[in-house]
C-alpha cells in the first residue's frame, strides 16, 4: 500500500482521485508527467492560495479571542 498524507486519505474516501478533485488541493507533479498520486508528497497538496487564506482567517481569529 501507499503512504498517502491525511488530506488525500481523506479524498479519497470521499470519491476524489488524482483527475477529478477539490480545486483546493493540486497534484503536485511536473506539467509533462501524468497526474499521479505516487510521489514524494504523499498524494494532494493544499494550493498556497488556500494556505494563506486560512492561515489570515486562523490569525484573526486568535486575535479577536485575545481582546
């Protein structure tokens, strides 16, 4: 069995596969390679764009809860 990171275990169960997923996460592969889940990676990865936006959101939360 592979290891896959939590993320993709968890798109995976949930019907994803490495050309059909979230347009949150990526395949992190080469443009010339075929997207597969069997990389160093572990599987998907979270695109940065969706990193930063939760990472403001969790900041600003913890800010608000410190007034």
């Amino acid at each position: 069995m592979r290891k896959y990171n939590a993320l993709t275990k968890w798109l995976l169960e949930e019907g994803y596969s490495a050309g059909h997923h979230p347009d949150y996460v990526r395949v992190d592969v080469p443009m010339w390679q075929e997207k597969t889940l069997d990389h160093y990676d572990g599987g998907f990865t979270y695109e940065r764009w969706w990193i930063t936006e939760h990472q403001q959101v969790a900041e600003a939360s913890r800010i608000v809860r410190m007034r």
